[in-house]
C-alpha cells in the first residue's frame, strides 16, 4: 500500500474504503501505509458525475500505462506495449461483448494462478461475461455539446460543470452509458448482495479489467472529437482543473505529476504520445452505427438548444422506493404546456407531409422533451435499471425498446448518498431525451397531455436492503 507504484496504491488513486476492501482481502488493518499526507495528496481522486470525468481518467490510464510498461521491460518484454482497450461495441466482432478471455481463465497455460482473473466479477450470471447489447450502444457520441446547460435539462457528452467532484450528481451521456452499465454488467453482486470490485468506485481500481474498459472509454473521446462540430470545453476552469484541488498521479520514477484537463488534449503530444490504432479508421464507421441505433429509443439524436434553459412541465406527486421487481409512478403534466408540446409536434408532422408550403413559412421546431430522475440514492451499488414511458400493462419490456427511455447504472450511487460527501447525500440524478418516444406517442395518438407514465425495470430483482428510492421524477422541456 505505501508504494506509489504499486497496483493497490493506484487503486486508492481512483478510490478507496478500507472496510471494503478488508472485506475482499485487499487491505489488512495495522499493515504498512503511506503517510497521511500522501494519501491526502493521491486518493480517492475518481471524477464523476462533472465536466472533468473524462480528462481525468485519460491521466489516470496513462499514469498505469507507464508503471506497468516499465515492469514489462524490467521482465524483458516489449519496450512500446501499450494499454490495451476492450472495444465491446465493436458490432462486427461477435465475442467483442464477451469478457476478454485473458481475464475469464482462473489459471495461466501453465496451470499456475492467473492475475487476470478476479472472483468478485458475479456479472449478470452468465460465465463467461457477455455485456448486453443495448448496454453497448454508441448514442452518446451523437451528443453535439461537451457540457449541459443547467438544472433540468441535457448533461452533454462530457458531463455538466462543477468543482473538483469525487462523488457528483449528474452523469455526462459517455460517463452514463456506456461507462457506468458496464462497470456494472461486468462486476455485478453476489447472490448475498455484495457488489463485484467493478461495481463501486472504491473497489472498482482493484479490478485488472477496469483499465481495458477506461481505456476504451478514453478511446471514445477522441471518436467523438474527430467531428468537426463536436468541440471540447474553452471555458478557463475546464482547461485548468478545479481550483480546490488538483490531479495529481505517480509516475515511473515515483515522482509527482500534476495535470490539468489542457494537458489531456492532445493524446498524440508530450506526456501522453499515443494513438489509438482504429481511431482513425474507426470513427466514421462508428459514428453511423451510433446513429443507426438512435431511433431505437429515447436517445439525443437532436442537436441541443444552445444555451437555452429548461422549463419544468410536470412531476410525480412523491418519493419512490424501487424494490423487487420495479416501481411505476405517473408524472402530472400542466396542461398548458402539455398542450403545447403536442401542438408543436403536430405542426411539424403537419409541415413534412404537407405538399403545400405554408404562407408563413416552417414552423417552429417542436421542443426537446427531457426525463429527469432527481436525487436517485442507494445504500448499495449494482442495479442496473431500465426507464420506459407509457409502457403498455402486460407487455414484454424487450418488446418495446421503441418506449426505453435509458438505463441507469448504479456505479457511484452508493457513495453519492452518504452524507460527508460534498453534495451532503443528494444521490445522483439522470436526464433522458425522451423527445422521440413522446413524438410517436403524439402521432399515434397514445400521448396524454395530462400526464407520462414511467415504469422502473431493474434487469435484477432489487432487495429491501439496497435501499434504493427515487426523490422525484419530473418532465421539462427544452426549445430547440
């Protein structure tokens, strides 16, 4: 624990609770430990549910990256190996959702034990390992802004501004699917209901796949920016970090490096000097692919209001406690405004079949309908639930992808609800588009103006103790 170097050390860097980790056998009370300032200094750094989630984790994987790099050519290995990625979306691979081999075998050729392979993966139950493929959907690259515009409406592709944000409340689209799902898929909960390494930000770290899976993630970011209209944030307290505290990993020769989002950049440039071998020849593919799948459900497959802020259309009348098989609520929606938003998506329904132009010319865009979950807390991390809008009584969920608004992953959940965070247990909230689903509910005439009613299907049933309650569910719009 006190090596800098060393792989439980890095772990702590993303997170680490010191009763969890007893409990999986990677800390022992009273062993050797670095001094207090240093743990002050390096640990429990992880960035979620902030604008600063994927800068941060790009210095993180290359601050391993080189630690491991230089064991390997200390036992006589490659001199430029590089972190490899886990590309699960890859839709022209059919084992590209399986577990990777090399981490699903518990012992090596030789027959001695692999370091690959960890016991707490319990997954979705299936050995090996296969991720879902609607938890591997690329949707998020469709997002056209890095950073959302305020309470109530659309996070982004990199997730809304904050301070240095260790246990946040709003995920960014990248950080929410595919990150947190699959760092849930993979590490799931034993059948007592502890949660695998992968599925709590303190333990995840520990967890040899993790590094595949950021690896991939990071990947994605550079995917993402190689559109020309897709632009990081220029805003002075993204490119300098948060002011209350900085990143700050290890590097080979122990020493201290500080980094600034800034210096994340440019993966091709000093420190960094790398490049991902499909990035280039990948990206168009998989931006079509995530395109292709947006029609699908609820995905934000429109370009976001710039600047514009959210109006608040309805919500549900009380808390929800999601446990067992799901929970249902309906969200009362002022008819007003209700009204409104059908108008709109009639008028623009009116205007694409009209062979006639209007007098006045198109009609102003309908607005972008928006799912808030608020205040989502849990005493326990490893659901994975899925969010659908008027779906019909007695009919099969995966029959009706068309009515998924998304799916939440409960990774960081957990801690986000303990008081001493920053946010004073507050949870975490999620925001769906949902504009597509209510647009053909309005055109098949299924849509109420009154009210949406929202079903909580966890893939598992959910035990009393996860203690998972949902503060409120509410409906906003947003003008194009």
């Amino acid at each position: 624990m006190s090596d800098k170097t060393g792989w439980r050390f890095m772990a702590a860097v993303h997170g680490i609770d010191k009763a969890l980790w007893q409990q999986y056998g990677y800390y022992t009370p009273g062993e050797a430990m670095p001094p207090q300032s240093e743990q002050d200094l390096f640990w429990n750094q992880c960035q979620h549910q902030t604008w600063y989630f994927i800068p941060w984790h790009r210095g993180y994987v290359w601050s391993i990256e080189g630690l491991v790099r230089e064991e390997i050519i200390k036992q006589g290995g490659p001199a430029d190996w590089a972190m490899p990625y886990w590309n699960y979306s890859d839709s022209q691979n059919p084992q590209a959702r399986m577990l990777p081999p090399a981490f699903a075998s518990k012992t090596l050729p030789d027959n001695s034990p692999n370091p690959l392979y960890v016991a707490q993966r319990y997954g979705l139950g299936t050995v090996p390992i296969v991720l879902p493929a609607k938890d591997v959907t690329l949707e998020a690259l469709l997002q056209p802004r890095f950073t959302g515009t305020g309470a109530g409406a659309l996070s982004g592709f990199g997730g809304l501004k904050t301070g240095f944000s260790h246990s946040g409340q709003v995920s960014g689209r990248l950080e929410n699917h595919p990150h947190n799902i699959v760092h849930v898929d993979v590490g799931g909960e034993a059948a007592n209901g502890d949660p695998g390494l992968m599925s709590d930000p303190d333990t995840a770290g520990l967890d040899p796949i993790f590094w595949l899976h950021h690896a991939n993630i990071d990947r994605l970011w550079s995917v993402w920016t190689r559109n020309p209209n897709h632009q990081n944030p220029t805003d002075p307290a993204w490119l300098n970090g948060p002011m209350d505290r900085k990143f700050v990993v290890p590097t080979v020769d122990g020493t201290n490096y500080f980094y600034t989002p800034a210096e994340m950049l440019d993966s091709t440039a000093a420190p960094l000097n790398y490049i991902y071998d499909e990035e280039q020849s990948s990206a168009d593919t998989v931006m079509m692919v995530a395109a292709k799948a947006a029609p699908q459900a609820g995905v934000e497959g429109k370009a976001m209001a710039d600047g514009k802020k959210a109006e608040l259309v309805g919500a549900n009348a009380s808390t929800i406690k999601l446990v067992g098989a799901g929970a249902k609520t309906s969200v009362k929606l002022d008819q007003a405004l209700g009204n409104q938003m059908a108008q709109g998506f009639k008028a623009m329904r009116g205007f694409a079949t009209s062979t006639t132009p209007p007098a006045d010319g198109a009609p102003k865009p309908a607005d972008q309908v928006l799912l808030n979950l608020e205040n989502i807390r849990a005493d326990k991390d490893a659901a994975v639930v899925d969010v659908y809008v008027n779906l019909p009584a007695g009919e099969n969920p995966e029959d009706r992808l068309d009515l998924l608004a998304g799916t939440i992953g409960f990774f960081g959940v957990r801690k986000a609800s303990l008081p001493d965070q920053p946010h004073g247990g507050m949870g975490i909230s999620e925001v769906f588009d949902i504009t597509r689903i209510v647009e053909c509910l309005e055109a098949s005439g299924a849509l109420s103006t009154d009210n949406l009613n929202i079903d909580l299907i966890p893939r598992k049933a959910v035990s009393e103790d996860a203690g998972i309650t949902v503060e409120r569910i509410s409906i906003y719009r947003q003008e194009q």
